[in-house]
C-alpha cells in the first residue's frame, strides 16, 4: 500500500468551516480552598484553542451536579454534526479517577466521557474527543525531576 494512502486514512478530517467546540470547566473555590492560579491556565486554555479555531466555552465553580447535567446538554447538542472535534478540558480537585464539583462531591471521569461515546453521541462518532484533566489523582506527591538545561542542548524547530 502506498504510504500516502496510509497516512491519509489515519488522520482526522480538520478542516471544516467549525472545527469543534472546547469546554473548559474551572472548579477554583472550593468549601475548604481555592485553587490558585487555575483562572490563569483556564486563560491560558481559552487562548490556545481558540486560536486553533475551536468554540471555546468556560464555565465556573460548578458543583458536581451542574456537571453532570453540563455534560448531558453537551452530549445532547445538534451542532457536533457540523464540527470536526469534541474537546473538554477540566481543572479542578481529585482523586484517582474522578473529579471533584465544588461541592466536593466526586464525578467519575469514566461517566463524564460516557456521555461522548458514538452510541451516547452519535454526531460524534469517528471524530476525535479529547479530554484533559488538571486535578491531583491521588495522595503522593509527584517529586520534581531535573531537566538538562546546559547551554549548548538545543530543539530544532519544525516549519
């Protein structure tokens, strides 16, 4: 098989006139604390996927109900027919597996992505979903490691 065709067959198609929509859900207060500097990443987040020509839509300090429903109305939604990816980013507390609403109620991430599945979601199926989730998914703590910064190390750049 030639190598063309091969690669064409595994990408996904990106280049309609909208390509997705992006949900940024940012849990930053919370009963016992706030999460510090979370505005600054969900920024951050809304910059970067916008300018990749996504939707994006942020929410605040939602509870672990407003969650679930969130995600229904979004599984829900005629306008995924139209786009060419699903993206839903999540910054909050939690625990293996699951994220916390700010009412300190834990979501299963397994069920938050449920929703987005071809049969739950049919005007997604053969479209990319992706899912990024910004919270503590247990108690240990992740020790830091060294990076080589010596002056002449160098990363070339692709154009």
């Amino acid at each position: 098989m030639e190598l063309h065709k091969v690669i064409r067959g595994s990408i996904y198609k990106m280049d309609g006139p909208h390509r997705g929509f992006c949900l940024i859900i940012n849990n930053v207060n919370f009963n016992s604390s706030q999460r510090k500097g979370s505005c600054k990443d969900a920024e951050q987040l809304e910059r970067v996927f916008t300018w990749l020509g996504l939707d994006v839509r942020t929410y605040t300090d939602l509870t672990s109900g407003d969650i679930r429903s969130l995600m229904q109305t979004w599984q829900d939604l005629q306008d995924h027919e139209d786009r060419n990816c699903f993206v839903c980013c999540i910054l909050s507390h939690g625990e293996s597996g699951a994220i916390y609403g700010t009412d300190e109620k834990l979501v299963l991430i397994r069920t938050l992505m449920s929703h987005f599945t071809a049969s739950q979601c049919p005007q997604l199926a053969a479209k990319p979903k992706l899912f990024f989730i910004q919270a503590c998914q247990g108690n240990k703590i992740q020790r830091s490691s060294s990076r080589n910064t010596h002056p002449c190390s160098k990363v070339d750049g692709i154009s």
